[in-house]
C-alpha cells in the first residue's frame, strides 16, 4: 500500500497541473455565475473541470492523489473566488475528493477507460456527489432533506450533463495521455540489455 503512494517529481507536477486547471477554470466559472439573476449560480458552479480532473487524477494515480486533487481544486478556487473560503468548503472538498478516491478504486476493476465505463462513472459519481451535498445543506442549515434534495434537481441536472460530456471525452483523453507517457517514461528508464 504505502509503496502506492510514491511519485515521481513529474506525476506531482502532472497531478499539480490538473489541481491549477481545476481550481482556475472553476474560479472563471464562480465569476459567470456571480452574473447570472438568482438561483441560477447553483446550476451555472456544475459546470467545470472539477470532478474529471479529480477523476483522471485518482484513475491514473490512485485514490490518495485523486483525493488530495479534488480536495485541493475546491480549497484553493474557494480561497481565490469572490466569496471566499466558508463553512462549507471543507466538506464540499471532502466530498469531491471522495470521488477521487472511488476513480482508484475504479481502476482496480478496469485499468483502461472505456466510453461506457466513463459515463457510468459519471452518472454514478454524480449522483453521489450531488446527494451529498444536499445531506450537507439540509443538516447545516436545518433544512428538511426531501425538500433541499428537491430544490438540487436542477443543479443535479446541470452537474450530470457537465459529467457526462467530460469524462468520456477529456477524462478519457487525459487518462490515455497520462498512461501512455507514464509508460514511455518506465521504458525510457530500464538499463539497456546487454
């Protein structure tokens, strides 16, 4: 287990890079919806690199990395976004990078991604995440469950067509050019046969 945990300085620059991208392209889209009348904010923050870069991250480097990815694009575009970091930063963190941890576990089961996985994963994860969120709105803000699950219909919508786009199309391509550099890297470092 804990020999699953090393990485290379390039997997940590990789894993790094997907963490900016995420966290950047989610604080552009915190300001989109800063714009948009209303509730309609809830269903403009679903869509993002968020849940497939946290995805790619523990698919390729296992459910510690695919944690720390997600855990960390949610703290670090909350500290930088408008509204700043709140109570419910770490939890939405935690829960995000919980997807990074099922992507590792995912991996177990199927090394390479196929399109069907990919969307199941989504759907799956999606619905996980969303249902979460909602358990945490209702118990820190008193609010009854089956109402709050109700008002995050459309922002589970929202969420599931962001998810269901990315992952099989950008989470595939980068989990493909991920494992096919990792596996020029192994090669390009085995000593020469003599």
């Amino acid at each position: 287990m804990l020999q699953s945990l090393k990485l290379t300085s390039r997997q940590v620059a990789l894993i790094s890079t997907f963490i900016a991208i995420g966290a950047v392209v989610r604080i552009g889209v915190d300001q989109v919806g800063d714009m948009v009348p209303g509730t309609a904010f809830a269903v403009v923050i679903k869509f993002g690199l968020t849940e497939t870069l946290t995805f790619v991250s523990g698919f390729v480097y296992g459910p510690v990395a695919g944690f720390v990815a997600g855990f960390l694009i949610i703290v670090l575009s909350d500290i930088a976004s408008p509204f700043g970091a709140g109570a419910w930063t770490p939890f939405i963190a935690s829960i995000i990078g919980l997807l990074g941890i099922c992507a590792g576990i995912i991996r177990r089961v199927r090394s390479r991604p196929t399109v069907l996985m990919m969307i199941v994963s989504a759907v799956a994860l999606t619905v996980l995440s969303e249902s979460l969120q909602n358990i945490w709105v209702a118990v820190f803000y008193n609010a009854p469950l089956v109402a709050t699950m109700i008002l995050g219909l459309p922002s589970l919508a929202a969420a599931l067509a962001n998810n269901v786009v990315l992952f099989p199309t950008v989470g595939s391509k980068a989990i493909e050019f991920v494992q096919e550099h990792h596996l020029n890297e192994v090669q390009n470092k085995r000593p020469a046969a003599e």
